[in-house]
C-alpha cells in the first residue's frame, strides 16, 4: 500500500510452476519519473538548437547540438520529450529512481522510525530473497536488445583491442561502472608504452650480454684458483665461481645500465598517468553531465540499524530529519575500532610470519641441493647443482604465492568483519573503512616478501665464521646479487595472481548460477528460452555493493607491482598490459551474463583510489632508488669504474677472504684441511692477514661505497621531485581545449533556454510581447506582460550563469520498495526492481 500511494504500479504473478515463487514486478508511471527525476537532479536532454558552426573541438559532424540540464516539471517544455513519452527516461534511469524510493520508503506506519524504512533492511531481515533490474533482453533470443549489442561490441575477446563504448556503458550500468571501465581502459593503454621501454630494456640486456665483462671473467673460470665459502654446515662443501656463471648471465638481463634510465622512466611515468588521468576524468565528467553533480545525503546502512535495534536513544538527523539510534562514540564505537586496528597489526605479523616460513624453505631446499661431490670439475656438475640458486628461488616464490592466495581469502573475510563491528553509519564510510584495511593488509601480503628480497636479504648475516652447525644456511645472495631473485618472486606472485583471479572471477559467478537454477528449477519443466526475464535474471549472481571494491583492489595492487619493484623487472608492464586487455573483456562478459544487472549510481570519479594510486607513485620513487642503490650492481660498478677506468677484476673486488681451515673446523665439513688455505665470500671485509683486531672488519672501501649510494638515493629523489613537480605544474588538470567547450557550452545553453522562453512566452502573451523582446529602445515602454517577460529572461540567464536550477521540491519521507516481490512456501519472498 505504501507504495501504491507513493505512485508505483505492481503486478504479481502466479507462483512459479509450484516452485514457491511469486515474483512483484514494479512500474514507475510518468508522473512518479518526473517527481522524482526533480528531486534527483537527472539530468536530461533539452529540445535541440541549429546552428550555422560547429561546437568547439567537437568531433561530431552533426551541427544539431544537444544539451541537458536538470529536470524540472514546471519547465518541461524545454526537454525534448518525444510523442511516447514513457521513452523519455532510459531503463537504467527508471530503476535508478525505483531504488531511491525503496531504500527511503518506510514500512512502518510511524514515518520517523529509523528502525523501519527501506528494501535493504528488509533484504537483510530475509523478508525478501532478492530485488534487482531486469536485464534488457536476453543474450540468446534478443539479438537487437541493448545487452546483446553490448555482448557482441564490448564484453567478445575478438573487440580486445577496440575501443569501448563507454557512453552504451554508461547508459545500460550506470555511471559509477563505466568510470571504472574508463579507467581501466585508460590505465591499460597507458601501459602501451611503459611495456615498450620495459621491453627495450630487457632487449638491451640481452643484446649487451655478451660484452659484459664481469659475468665473461666468472664463466671464463678466471676465478677459479681460489674457492667460494661454502653456505651452510655439513652437506655443503666448497665449490668454485664459475658454478655460477648461469645465474650471473641471467642476473644481468635484469641487472643492467638500462635498468636505472627505466627506474626513472616509470617514475616520470606514474605521474604522468596520474595526471592524464585527471585530463580525461575531467572530460568525462562534463561529457556526462557529472561537474555540478552532489551525492544524495545517505540513509542508515540496514546492518547499522540492525546491531543499534535495542538502543532506546535517538538522535534527530537534521539533514533527513528522522530519528536515527544514537550511542557515544567512546561507549560502542572506540572500543571495536581499537579491537580492528589490534586485529590488523597481529595479521601483519602473520603475513611476516609466512615471510619467514618461506625464508625457512629456502634455506632448507639449499642445503638440500647443496651436496658434497668428489671431484670439483664443471663438467661433472648436475643440472639441478648448476641451477641451484634460480630453482630454490623459483619454488621459494610459488610456495610464497600459495600462502599469499590462501591469507588473501582469510584476510578478506576479517577485514569485513571487523569493518562490520566498527558500525560505520552509512556504505560510503563503510566502503572508505573497508578500503583502508584491505589495501594496508593486502599490501603487507603481497609485498612483505618482495621488500624482505630487496632491502632486508644478506644484509645482516657476516662472514662464514658468525653462524654455527645448527643453521641451515646462510640467508644471504648470490653472485651478482638479489636482483635475479627479486625478479622472480616478482614476475611469479604478479602473474600467478593474475591468473587465479582471473579463474575465481570467472568460476565463481558460472557455478553460482549454475547451483541456483538447479534449486530453483529441479526439472527442466519449462524451456529456458522461454522462461520470463525476472525469472532468468533471479538465478544470476548478485551484484553487491562492494563488488566492484574488489575490482578496483585487484587492479591498484596490479598498479604495485608495476611500479614498486619495476626496476627489478623491466617485463612487469608487459605482463599487466597482457592481462588488462582480456581483463576488460572478461569483466564485461561476467557483469553482462554471470551477475544481475546492478543499480545504476552516479560518481564524479574514482573516489578514494585516486588519493592510493598516489601514494603508491609516490612510494615507488623512494623504493626504486634504493633498489638501484642497495640492490643492483650499478653504483659498485660505476664506483669501480670511474676509480679504475674498467670493469676488469670488478668481480674480485667484491669478494673478500676468509680462513679455509677455520671454515671447515667451525662448520664440521669433514674436508682435508691440508688442501685448504683461504676461500672468498661476497662482502666488503679485511682478509684473515689484516693487523691485529681488524681481520674481517669492514674496509673503508665498504663505508666509501655506502657514503656513494646514499647520495645516489638522495640525488635520485630530488631530481624525480622535481621533475614530477614540474610537470603537474604543466600538465594542467582540465584541458583548455576543455575549458573553452565548457563555456561555449554554458553560452549556448542560456541561448537555449531564452529561445525556448521567448518561444512560449510568445505563444502565451501574443505579439506585444515579441514586440517588446524586438527592440531594446522600448524596453522600458513595455506592457506589463512584456516587463513579466524580461524577467523571466533575466531570471533564467542567471540560474545557468550559476550552473543551477530552481530548487527541487522537498524529499518526502523515506519510502517503501519499489521492486517485484517473490514469495516461497516458507514465507520468503523475492523482489525485481
């Protein structure tokens, strides 16, 4: 009944072929559009205008320009409203302005009871199973229906490398899918080129592999008169460098001049993207009707209201003017938000613990490849003993994506809960609290091992004689450092995460729907192409509202990797470019055919990924100056060079010796002490022979090298700063070409709108007062009409000036659903917007 008096029409239907179903379709008849088309600031097309030249810096070729502005109904005649007037609102618009009135409408004869108003509420009591839009046709059958032409023009892999159609976007799913869409698109095609340096870059590598002299002096066995310490205690043994020289090959592939000139490149990147971005949201924004758009004061989430049911304070909300439960802060709402932030530092530590496992793992697959041999000859060595290094690094970093997957599933679910425990009043604060967790939990999770390879491994372990029998081994890199490892646990977490979403994303919804339609329809009574829209539409999944919060994580955590760590491996762009064009194609395919169609909503942007994708640019300038640093071989070479004019004996340099005979003593090898003498290990300390009190210290060439890097560190940040300043100084945050349309646009539209007044006023006053508007000498000689008239004028060249309109009438009480309502023979029932 509350809905039948706010102007909705239902129709039931029967129920379902015994099935216990009983479906509430809802219509929204003209009156009930335009009302609320006012109180919602649609924005709609107003009746065109010819003209002789076209809009500035427009593309379409059609001189007939349209424009829109916000529905009124005592000025309808400037909307170009066609005969059939029911066609002047779109679908999306209808189910927009139905789902406003759902989650208003109270269902409780006492209007000001908080408890008791909207369809979420009654969702979340399991009143009603389900309420959602109808998709427009059906896939199969409707081969001219707007969700087959999206099908076939955006959501078929063969349209990967075509434009999207965002404005068909736009108006089938609303504003709020189509930025995400935009983005997506935007920032894949901005990977284009950061993929075509990256690869460039590896090509260098490749090409220069060959006249690299550090890694020809260790595969040319010039250092094999002297042997390396062994790494762990009994099963290890003493080897030679030149073991090594596959690990030190592919180590310079990552680990070359390019990969300083392509660490600034993607930092000079991030924030050119960032700031074209803003170039192209602002173009979306006013080719959308989005510039003067303000959020609707939210109502009470149904989940905050249900947890606050036995409070008996309330509190007046003087913007909806109803009376909401009210609790203290410190009382309720301090203690679970301690609780959370508690709960978020003790997963932290877990995150570092699985670091630590894998550090565990790792020392013990080395110890386990690491086997005493007879003979030291390259020529008797194994394929796993020459491939040691890259097989424990490679299976280190599968196990670490395994417990990445299986604590990213945990920490979801506790992130949402402990979220829900917080009590945020509204989704907007919920959804802004819940981003906050996962990303600071997500970020621990994924990068943690990557930071602990680049920064923290080797670092703290000393010479050979600092660690004792009952350690496995020695945590410490390999002979070129660990860049080679970093950009393998690198490309195997990136990629091995893209493709277990891509899997979930994809399975998920499918067996979902699957399962449903079984439940629903146990015999296949009734041909599926023949089964009604709601009813084929109920069986698909549903579209929450932090669904697409968990697609815009994926690709900001994507966004990580490809600038965080990208020094490490320059390929990174290339394999988030590979995954984004079929990503946008899947995605599309999913929400067209695996999930119910969502509630159209309105958004000027991204909202708060923006502000994180920021940050993280911003993070990446700082962590790939210090991987160049502290990680790669490029300020020890340059070091050496510029000191010795050549990178011969560069490797020798970075050894140093250690006593042979104490090494076998202190680590039970069980070698022939009268064979040994001295071996080397990487690291920058005196030798056994030093002056008394200064054997295996660290040399003053060690604190030269440190006092270099850190000044590279400091140059590299200021001049990335810089450059980054300058060019959002440049980079303006609205096209001019933009800004120009944007005012010819305004000038137009008040022209519009005074021809449109003139129009009527004419047909209404007679031609006294054409004669007034015609010649501005008898302005002040004018009929009273024709005075009425030029106010009117006046009046509506001011309310454009100021990008308004005549204020909407006043909100009525929240209102009850607007949907299709579904009951079952346990009392349940099901409602289709």
């Amino acid at each position: 009944s509350n809905l039948r008096e706010e102007g909705l029409e239902l129709e039931y239907t029967d129920d379902v072929a015994g099935y216990g179903y009983v479906f509430c379709k809802i219509y929204t008849p003209w009156p009930v559009m335009c009302r609320y088309a006012e109180v919602m600031k649609l924005k709609m097309p107003m009746k065109t205008i010819q003209t002789s030249w076209k809009m500035l810096f427009d593309e379409d070729e059609d001189h007939a320009m349209r424009f829109t502005a916000a529905f009124s109904r005592d000025k309808d005649y400037l909307f170009d409203i066609p005969p059939q007037k029911e066609q002047f609102f779109s679908t999306a618009q209808r189910a927009q302005v139905v789902e406003f009135i759902l989650k208003r409408k109270s269902f409780s004869p006492n209007l000001n009871d908080a408890n008791e108003f909207g369809i979420s509420k009654l969702l979340n009591d399991n009143i009603y199973i389900a309420a959602y839009p109808l998709h427009e046709g059906k896939v199969n059958s409707d081969m001219r229906s707007p969700r087959r032409q999206l099908l076939e023009s955006w959501a078929s892999v063969s349209q990967a490398f075509k434009k999207q159609p965002l404005d068909e976007i736009r108006k089938y799913f609303g504003v709020k899918i189509a930025v995400y869409f935009a983005w997506l698109g935007f920032y894949t095609s901005m990977l284009i080129p950061a993929s075509i340096v990256g690869v460039l870059c590896f090509l260098f590598g490749s090409a220069t592999l060959d006249t690299d002299i550090p890694s020809r002096e260790v595969c040319n066995r010039t250092y094999d008169n002297i042997s390396l310490c062994p790494q762990c205690a009994h099963d290890c043994n003493f080897t030679k460098l030149s073991e090594s020289c596959a690990y030190t090959r592919t180590n310079y592939l990552f680990d070359n001049p390019a990969t300083v000139f392509f660490a600034i490149f993607m930092s000079l990147w991030a924030t050119v993207y960032l700031e074209m971005w803003k170039r192209y949201s602002a173009r979306i924004t006013y080719r959308w009707d989005l510039s003067n758009f303000d959020a609707v004061e939210e109502y009470p989430r149904p989940e905050y209201l249900a947890r606050l049911s036995n409070v008996t304070t309330k509190k007046l909300n003087v913007i909806t003017r109803m009376y909401e439960p009210y609790i203290p802060f410190w009382r309720r709402q301090l203690p679970y938000t301690i609780l959370s932030a508690s709960v978020v530092i003790f997963l932290i530590f877990v995150a570092l613990g699985a670091v630590m496992s894998v550090i565990v793992y790792r020392g013990s697959i080395r110890g386990a490849l690491s086997f005493k041999r007879e003979s030291n000859r390259v020529s008797e060595l194994t394929f796993i003993n020459k491939y040691s290094s890259i097989i424990t690094a490679s299976t280190a970093a599968c196990l670490n994506l395994i417990l990445i997957l299986i604590l990213n599933q945990i920490y979801s679910r506790i992130a949402y809960y402990l979220t829900e425990l917080e009590m945020p009043r509204t989704q907007t604060e919920f959804d802004n609290s819940l981003t906050l967790k996962m990303f600071v939990l997500q970020f621990i999770n994924y990068y943690s091992s990557l930071l602990y390879i680049a920064f923290f491994k080797g670092r703290f372990i000393g010479h050979p004689g600092e660690f004792n029998d009952e350690s496995l081994t020695q945590e410490e890199c390999g002979t070129g450092g660990c860049l080679l490892e970093l950009a393998i646990q690198l490309s195997i977490i990136m990629v091995g995460k893209q493709a277990f979403n891509a899997l979930i994303e994809m399975g998920t919804p499918v067996f979902k729907r699957f399962y449903k339609r079984w439940k629903y329809r146990k015999e296949d009574s009734i041909e599926t192409m023949n089964v009604p829209q709601w009813e084929d539409d109920y069986v698909l999944a549903n579209w929450g509202p932090t669904s697409l919060f968990y697609e815009y994580l994926e690709m900001v955590i994507q966004f990580g990797f490809v600038t965080i760590f990208v020094s490490a491996f320059p390929l990174a762009p290339l394999f988030a470019l590979i995954n984004n064009v079929f990503e946008i194609r899947l995605d599309a395919r999913k929400m067209i055919l695996a999930f119910k169609r969502p509630v159209a909503q309105r958004v000027k942007n991204i909202g708060i990924w923006y502000r994180i994708l920021d940050s993280i640019g911003k993070l990446s300038v700082i962590t790939n100056a210090l991987i160049i640093a502290f990680t790669t071989e490029f300020v020890p070479r340059l070091l050496y060079y510029i000191e010795n004019g050549n990178l011969h004996q560069y490797t020798n340099s970075t050894l140093s010796f250690f006593d042979a005979k104490r090494a076998n003593e202190h680590l039970k090898l069980g070698a022939d002490n009268d064979t040994l003498d001295n071996c080397v290990y990487a690291d920058y300390r005196e030798p056994p022979w030093a002056e008394p009190g200064r054997a295996y210290k660290l040399t003053a060439y060690y604190w030269r090298l440190l006092a270099v890097r850190l000044a590279f560190v400091v140059i590299f940040e200021n001049v990335i700063a810089s450059l980054t300043s300058l060019m959002r100084w440049v980079i303006p945050d609205v096209p001019q070409q933009l800004q120009q349309q944007m005012r010819q646009h305004a000038y137009l539209t008040n022209e519009l709108i005074m021809q449109q007044e003139y129009k009527r006023a004419k047909e209404l006053g007679g031609s006294h007062v054409a004669a007034a508007f015609a010649s501005r000498r008898n302005r002040q000689d004018t009929t009273v009409d024709g005075e009425q008239h030029v106010k009117r004028r006046i009046n509506a060249t001011t309310v454009i000036n100021a990008n308004s309109q005549p204020p909407p009438p006043p909100v009525p009480p929240p209102t009850a659903p607007n949907s299709t309502i579904v009951r079952d023979d346990d009392g349940e029932q099901v409602v289709d917007m």
